[in-house]
C-alpha cells in the first residue's frame, strides 16, 4: 500500500490533519510498507489517513450497522438447528459450561493527548515529591479499548488455564476433540452473533484480543491499538488472510492487515470478506 493511497480522503470535520504530518501518520497508522494489498480487495482514494470509525461517512456507518443487525439475525434463523446440536455435542463430550465467556478489548475511539508531565513548567520540586494526583492518574486507566464480554462456545477443557491466560498453539492438548472439528470450521464462533446484535462487534472488523495479552503486544507493536480503531469483528480481513494468530510476527501481520482495512472499509469490501470467509469456513484455512 502506497503512500499516496492514504493521502487522498475526504476531508472530515473535525479530524483535518496538517500536510506536514501526513508522513508521520502514515508510519503511525500503517504498520510497514510491505503488506501488499490482496488484488480483490477495492482501495479506496483517500486524502487523509483514517483515524477510527468516526472518519466514515454516516451513511457507510449506517450502512454497515443494517447489514450487521440483518445479517447476525439471517445467520440465526439459518443456523440455530447447527448451533443447538453443536451445543449439546459440546455438553455431552467434556464437562463444563456449554458457552464460554470471556473478556475482550473492543472499540477505542480515544484521542491521543499529550504527555502532560512535559506541559509541566518549572524545574521538579527541590524536595522530589510526587507532584500526579494519584487519584487521577492516567496510568491506572488501560488506555486500550471498551471491555466486552465475548461469548463462543467452549473448545478447551475446563481447566485449561489453570496456569494463566495463554495463546493457543499447533496441537495444543488442551484442546477437546470436538473443540479442534469446531476450531477448524469456526463453529466455535457462531455465539458471536449476540455480541453483533447487541453492537458490541460488527461482522467485518479487526479481531478483538485479550485484556491480558493486549498491553504485551502492544509493547511489541507500537501502532497495535491502532487497530481498535474500528469496532472489532466476527470476520476480518486479518482473519480470512492470516488466520489464528499465535507469535509476535503472526500478530504483526494481522496489524498490517487490520489497518489496511480502516483505510478500505466500505459495504463492497465487508461483502467480499464475507464471501470470502464462507471459502476459510469450508476448507478449515487457518485453524489452530
């Protein structure tokens, strides 16, 4: 993706950026410049770098909301009978609760501020005393996006961290038989759609990661929370490209891909990740 692809978007009230940092904000906004664009993926002419959700237009934004809350309900009505076997497989193989819950990092539309500690005048106090209200410290608050509770149907055994949170590997054990069949077509996924109807997750959009594996990526990635600049999603671009992610360089890609998306999102690209997840769903592309 070249430079000229993100400097040419309409300009947007209230997120106009100065020409001279336009540079920056491209290394900013896109991880690296060798994540070639897939050829079926339509790129938008933009004049400026996209932010987050709040640079699409109302009607794309609209637009995409409609087709979240159609196509979440259509998915149900054609896959509750697959949803309602695939449950009571999962209760009949392994003990444990049928769906599982966990905490996920969704949208961030926060606005970077600068650092206040050097709008600060005067030297340090003689004394080095602590100058922050720790009341109102900036540290405390993660700093990442909205928390949700995402909800899939259990592919581990219930004890599965036991030792911690922890990425899931090739072959790993913790894994139930039924879990690695749901794994591989995505079923495991399907609880997703009530995240959806309930706009916390869209269909297409980056994928939303843990709490607890956010703030150690993010130490590897500086331009991670980036990503989160637009409401996370059951399907991606990462997700049909990359797959499941399980390293630091998977993780990097993902973030080239995800951006690359915030600069293209559009209806036409959602409707082609969609189809082009029917592809991953059918041949298990990916799966851990």
């Amino acid at each position: 993706m070249s430079t000229s692809t993100l400097d040419r978007s309409a300009s947007i009230p209230g997120t106009e950026i100065p020409s001279t940092d336009l540079s920056d904000l491209y290394d900013h906004y896109v991880a690296s410049s060798d994540q070639i664009p897939p050829n079926w993926l339509t790129q938008l002419k933009l004049e400026r770098p996209r932010r987050s959700t709040r640079c699409l237009s109302e009607s794309t934004r609209l637009a995409k909301r409609i087709m979240d809350i159609t196509g979440a309900l259509l998915l149900l009505f054609i896959l509750w009978p697959v949803m309602l076997v695939t449950a009571i497989l999962v209760w009949a193989t392994s003990p444990g609760p049928i769906i599982y819950r966990q905490t996920r990092v969704g949208l961030n539309l926060r606005k970077p501020r600068p650092d206040r500690r050097k709008l600060m005048l005067g030297p340090p106090p003689p004394d080095h005393t602590e100058r922050r209200n720790s009341d109102a410290d900036r540290r405390l608050d993660s700093g990442y996006g909205m928390p949700f509770t995402l909800y899939k149907f259990r592919t581990m055994r219930q004890d599965a961290e036991k030792n911690g949170a922890q990425f899931a590997v090739k072959g790993d054990p913790r894994i139930t038989p039924l879990g690695r069949i749901m794994r591989k077509t995505r079923l495991d996924e399907l609880p997703q759609l009530w995240n959806v109807l309930r706009g916390e997750m869209s269909l297409v959009g980056p994928r939303p990661e843990r709490p607890e594996f956010v703030e150690k990526i993010s130490d590897e990635i500086p331009n991670y929370i980036n990503r989160l600049g637009l409401k996370p999603g059951l399907t991606g671009l990462a997700q049909v490209i990359n797959g499941y992610d399980n390293n630091i360089e998977s993780f990097r890609r993902k973030v080239n891909l995800d951006l690359l998306y915030l600069q293209n999102c559009c209806i036409w690209n959602d409707i082609k990740i969609l189809f082009r997840t029917i592809r991953v769903v059918l041949t298990g592309s990916g799966a851990l």
